[in-house]
C-alpha cells in the first residue's frame, strides 16, 4: 500500500519527484472524456520508467492469441484497445540538451489533477546535467465539451540562462502496446500532412482497418525560426528560440483524434482540419472555461459529498471522476473497459463487470439512454454470442456471452475464463432485469430483453446435466467469480444464477406475451421458441438443480469438496505472503481455501431478497475471514453486504479500501491503469451500503445509516423523471426533490410523499 497522494476533496495532488512510482501516478492522473483519453505521460521526453498510452474508443486490434498448446474452442485473438498516436509530445532542447527529467537534478515537482474542473496541472523546477535551471508548467485537458479533442499550455522559464531554446510539438503514430503478444506494432501510415503551425497523421490499424487521424495545431508567446520535422508516422514542427533569463516561454497545443468510428475514412483529413480550426479560435481559456462548465453540470448530478472525512470524500470523487472519463453513454458501439482508458492491461475489452458493477452506477446518475445503450451493446452482440455458443458445442440458439470482447466474438485465451466462468451470462440477465426494475420499461423487454434471455437460458439448460448418483442436475467443469479456484464442480453461485436466468425468462415470456402478442409470436417464429417444451425444461432444471449445502456450519457450499481444503484465516498469512497472486504459485492459490473476491456472497448481494438476514449473516461471517480481496471488484460487495448487516465497522474499512484502492495502490497492480469498473462498485458501497437505497415494487427505499467517521454524506438519485438529493446527517434524513414532480420513497420502511421541489425531513 502506498501512502503518497495528498488529502484533498476536490484535487488529487503528488508533491515531490519520485520515479519510483510514476508508473502509478500516471494512471492515477489519467484523462478521458469518452472519445479519447491518455496517461498522464509527461509532455517532454522522457527516459525513465513509464508506459506510453493513448487510447482512441471502440478502435481496436485482434492480436493473435499466444499460448504454448492449442485446444479446441480457443479464441484466435485478444481484442485490444490499442496505444494510438501519441498527441501530447513537445521536446524541449535547451543549452544543447533535451530536457528529460530522468536526467535532471529536480529540485520541486508537483502533479496535480482537478476533478472539479476536470484538468491535469504539472509543475517543476530542474536542473540539467549542463547547469541550466528551468521551471516548468504544464496545464492539459481531454474536453468533454468538444469530445474529439484536447488542449495543452505548456510553459516553460529559464531560471539562469539566456541562449537558444527549441520546442518541437509533434504527433508520434510510431507507437507500440506494451502487452503485444508477438511485439507487433499495430498501425500502418495511410497519409500525414506537415504545416507550420501544426500537422497530422492519419493511420490505419492492421486487419481491423480503423482508421484514425490525429492531429495538432499549436501557438508560442515568442516568435522564432520553423522547421518542419517529419519521419515515418511523425510530424512535428520546431521553433528555435532566442530564450532569456527569468522570461516564461508559452507553447499552446490543439489536438484532435478524428476516428473512422464516426466519419468516412476519406473525409477524416477534412473533419480534423475544421475540428483544429475551430477548437483553435475558441483559444485555450475558453476551451478550459466550457470544461469547467461541463463539469460542473456532471457533478451537479453524481456528486457525493461527505463532510468529516476528507480520506473518504477524495477517494469517492476521484472514483466518480475516472467514471464519468470513460463512459458518457453516448454510443451504443462503445462499453466500459476495466482500465477504460489509463492502461493496457485487459485490452481495454468488455467485461462482466459492466452488467454486474456499473450499470446500477448509470442508472442512478445519468439518463435513462445511457444505461439502455449498454444493454444495447449486448443485444446487438447476440449472434455472435450464439456463435461463440455453437463453438463449444450448444445449440438451437443457445448464447454463451464473451467473457471479453470487442464486437461479441470471445477474446479471452485462459481456457479457466473461456470455456469455464460462465457465469457471466446470468450478469447480463441479470442488467436487464435490473434496468427494467429501476426504470419501468417494460417495452425494452419486449423490443430486444426477452430474445437474449430465451437464448441466455436455453445455454443454461444444455450447460447443466443429469446426475444419476444425485437424482439431480448439476454443473459440471466451471470457474465462479472466485478466479482463485477453477475447473470446479457445482458452484453455488453458478447454479443459482442459472436456475435464476431460467425462471426470469420465463416470467418475462409471460409478460410479453401477455402485454404485446404480437411482438411475441414474431419473437417466437424468429427464434424458433417452444414455449411449451422449453419451459417445462426450464421448470424440472429449476426444481431438480443441486446446490452445495453444508448442514454442520449451516452455509452455502462455495462448490463441492471447498471444506476438502485446508481451512486457514486471511489474518493467519503472514503479511509478507501477499498478495498472493504476485508471491505464490497458481498451484498453490488453486489448493487453498482463499477466495479471490465475493462469490457465494455475490449471489446473496444480488438476490438478497430471497433469504433472510441470519442466512446473509452466516454466510457472510463464514466466507469473509477466507477472501484476500484480490480482486478490485471485491470490497464494494463486501461493504454493502456489511451495511445492510448493520456491520458498520466492516462495511465503512470495506468502502475505504475500495473507494482509495487506486489512489494507495492496495493490491501493487495500479501501476497497469486503475480499476474503472470496481470504481462504479464504490458508488454502490456508499448509496447501497450507507444510504441502504433499493428498489422494492417499483419504489425507491432507503434505510441508511452515518458512519461514525462522518458529519454528514448525500448523494443524487435519479429514477423515473425525478432528481433526488439524498442527506444522512446526525439528525436524520433530508430528501429533496429537485424536479417538478412528486415522489413517494420509503425511508426505514415508511412511506413518504415529497412534493415537487420540495424537501422533507425524517428524523433518525
């Protein structure tokens, strides 16, 4: 765990040069706006440790699957979202010398990333290897408000020096993944045009055929001589400089990233053209000004405020912050990555974690389309989630989801993920119904919800088979969520899922068909669905599934033979044995009892409804002291499972640990890009967990509690045509209604109506 961000509510700040941890800091500082957003990469060069990134939405490569011995069903790629053109770039040459920091004898440095205003400020003072002091100042920003672009002011002054001093703004396309499986460079040069103000280069990935055009045009506060530089996927343009003494020196940088995504690849040169013109006569304070502005009215919306606690406020925003960088919702083409755009690691690809952890984010803080475009991306996916089906054998319109992707087709080459954590299926299921229950659109089902759930449920039903020695069905061969333990038999939390995803079908088949008979028979013709046949299957799997029980301790087996295994505590390990996945071998993780992240108790925070407060209690309590929380989606359910237990001690360590999970580097992994995904589960700790917030009956619920540590905390709810703010205070409950309709929520089980811009106070 690292101990080096400052404490602030608004600001995330590193004071002092450490290059021990840049690789951290440049995820953690990391800009996005949807469309584009890149590593806090310094913008001169630089030569010590770090990792180059700047990363283009939906654009992406099928880098061939490397592994030491084929199987049948392997996936041939791992779609990535690639590193693309570099637009940041400015090398500074001063005495002779290129400015590196690396090189540099740096006397104050300070990082500085303003979530309010949605900026990265970096400030320096350094002395070169040839005696020349210089400070520096660099503002950046990706704009949310023209989301195709971002702007730079970097200024540098020379302390003690007066002589020639060059800056080369560029555009480097020459760039490489880290993570290349055959250290393949993914882009070809289609065209690049140099000017003297600027320039770009337009490129096209190799196989997929995206094509992208990047480019700058750039200002300096001095006048000096141009020199066009240009090499194979590079433009640049240098200013020689007569610098002085004490006098700043102000670059001004322009860029675009104009993607075959949203324009005709011949027409890209021409968009990024009037796209650099325009963003050019607005100037860079205004551009910074509309910034502010956009942000302010995201944060009006999601912001969560906590008084008493600066720790926990910081961590929150920030984890809000990196959110609202990576998903705006516009484009159903596009999803949410677990590094959305700070790293590489996981290819920048859709995971179940979308479905499971960042849709109830969406639902509550944005419009009602946002959340409806990530069920979209799915429903548009489900040929070719029947085809991976078909792949491992299931047929008759059976759809087995991808575990990762890009265009629906599985790009995961572990055969422990691709062929045996299935599960993923029931989240998507799962978003669906819980979109329908929190919005009350009901025509979605009918529209594009119930063909994936007929074809999500008949794999549900081939997945499992009949067990002669149980009289009972069983699934045979899978991994949970727990990734700690694979290729098991009987997992719990699979099992209920499916059986949950069979019997929701159904129930949404009634419905439709009840509502719409129409759209039903053209789904069923479409389909081929046996209402009579297939349910009735559905029904005996249901009513015949085997669940691992174990009678003496009264718990939910994670999966059969779990107490097989040598029972050890997570606060038996000795400290210097985690965590575990960087200090043991996979063979030993796969003998133990630890647990990666919540599993069996993933189920109960899902379907909490269906037991009872001592049933969540026993197996919380049981599961808990076994789990590492390895896995950055594990706090955030743990929290919220411990608040509605009335744990308030584990639930507020819980929320902590995954709110600043990033921003103090708890599992040594944050140097790879943070944990977009997870961030939405800490939205889920404070709102679920402390604010106690559900949907019962189409109602909003609360039942919320103050943690010790805090004054007060309130947050926004959007749901159903009303904006909600929601304060937990010593004295109890403020909700204001901040829309022109009334509402009725229930607060500590009573209902209460809230007039149309009107607020109301429950007494704790």
């Amino acid at each position: 765990m690292k101990n080096y961000i400052q404490a602030d509510e608004w600001k995330i700040i590193e004071e002092g040069f450490k290059p021990e941890l840049n690789k951290i800091s440049e995820s953690i500082f990391s800009l996005g706006n949807g469309r584009m957003g890149q590593r806090a990469n310094f913008e001169e060069a630089y030569s010590g440790d770090t990792l180059q990134g700047n990363y283009v939405a939906g654009v992406y490569y099928p880098d061939k699957t490397r592994v030491g011995w084929w199987k049948n069903g392997y996936p041939e790629y791992f779609a990535k979202v690639i590193n693309a053109a570099n637009w940041i770039g400015i090398d500074v040459m001063i005495g002779g010398e290129q400015f590196d920091l690396a090189k540099c004898e740096v006397s104050s440095f300070r990082r500085e990333l303003n979530m309010k205003e949605g900026y990265l400020k970096r400030t320096f003072r350094a002395k070169t290897t040839g005696g020349v002091e210089v400070e520096g100042e660099a503002l950046r920003f990706c704009s949310i408000a023209d989301d195709e672009t971002g702007a730079i002011k970097y200024t540098i002054t020379p302390v003690n020096y007066s002589g020639p001093l060059t800056l080369t703004p560029y555009v480097d396309g020459d760039v490489v993944n880290k993570d290349s499986n055959y250290d393949e460079k993914f882009w070809d040069e289609v065209e690049k045009e140099n000017w003297t103000d600027g320039g770009y280069v337009q490129m096209r990935t190799k196989k997929t055929g995206f094509e992208v055009a990047t480019g700058q045009r750039f200002t300096v506060s001095h006048g000096g001589e141009v020199k066009c530089v240009e090499r194979e996927k590079y433009v640049g343009t240098s200013v020689e400089l007569n610098a002085v003494e004490g006098q700043p020196i102000t670059l001004i940088k322009y860029a675009a990233n104009i993607s075959s995504q949203n324009y005709p690849a011949d027409a890209l040169s021409e968009v990024l053209k009037t796209t650099l013109k325009t963003i050019g006569e607005k100037g860079f304070d205004q551009m910074l000004a509309e910034q502010a502005a956009a942000w302010e009215q995201k944060w009006r919306h999601n912001d969560i405020i906590i008084e008493g606690d600066v720790a926990a406020q910081q961590g929150i925003r920030f984890n809000i912050f990196q959110l609202n960088q990576t998903y705006t919702g516009e484009d159903d083409r596009l999803n949410i990555g677990p590094k959305g755009f700070t790293g590489e690691k996981y290819g920048g690809s859709t995971y179940w974690d979308t479905e499971a952890y960042c849709v109830p984010f969406y639902l509550a803080t944005a419009e009602q389309k946002v959340t409806r475009n990530l069920l979209l991306y799915r429903y548009k996916q489900l040929g070719k989630a029947i085809e991976n089906a078909q792949l491992l054998g299931f047929k008759d319109g059976a759809a087995l989801y991808p575990m990762v992707t890009m265009d629906g087709t599985e790009s995961h080459n572990e055969w422990e993920i691709t062929f045996e954590e299935v599960h993923r299926n029931g989240a998507i299921a799962y978003a669906i119904f819980n979109y329908v229950r929190y919005t009350g659109d009901a025509q979605y089902l009918a529209d594009y919800g119930l063909e994936v759930l007929i074809a999500i449920a008949r794999f549900w039903s081939q997945r499992v088979n009949w067990s002669d020695e149980r009289q009972q069905y069983v699934m045979l061969g899978v991994t949970g969520p727990n990734e700690y333990e694979n290729n098991v038999n009987n997992n719990w939390y699979t099992n209920t899922i499916a059986c949950w995803c069979m019997q929701y079908a159904m129930e949404v088949a009634e419905q439709v068909k009840a509502e719409n008979p129409q759209k039903y028979q053209a789904l069923v013709d479409k389909v081929h669905f046996d209402d009579g046949n297939e349910t009735a299957k559905f029904r005996e799997i249901i009513g015949k599934m085997y669940f691992p029980y174990n009678e003496k301790l009264d718990v939910f087996m994670q999966q059969d033979g779990y107490m097989d295994k040598e029972q050890i505590l997570v606060k038996d390990l000795p400290a210097a044995e985690r965590p575990l996945n960087q200090k043991w071998s996979w063979d030993r993780i796969l003998r133990s009892c630890f647990i990666k992240q919540a599993d069996v108790l993933q189920g109960l925070y899902f379907f909490e409804d269906q037991y009872d407060i001592h049933t969540i209690r026993r197996n919380y309590d049981f599961y808990e002291p076994r789990t590492v929380h390895e896995s950055s989606l594990s706090p955030c359910v743990h929290a919220v499972i411990a608040a509605k237990l009335g744990d308030e001690a584990r639930a507020y360590e819980f929320y902590l640990r995954t709110s600043r999970l990033d921003l103090d580097d708890y599992n040594n992994d944050t140097e790879d890009g943070c944990h977009i995904t997870s961030m939405a589960g800490t939205w889920m700790a404070v709102v679920q967990g402390f604010g106690g917030m559900r949907v019962k009956d189409g109602k909003l619920s609360f039942n919320p509690f103050l943690p010790v540590q805090w004054q007060s905390f309130s947050f926004h709810i959007g749901f159903r045509g009303t904006l909600l703010n929601i304060k937990v205070g010593k004295e109890g409950v403020q909700i204001r209604n901040l829309s022109g309709k009334e509402i009725t929520v229930s607060i500590y089980g009573k209902d209460q109506l809230v007039d149309a811009n009107n607020e109301l106070m429950v007494e704790a």
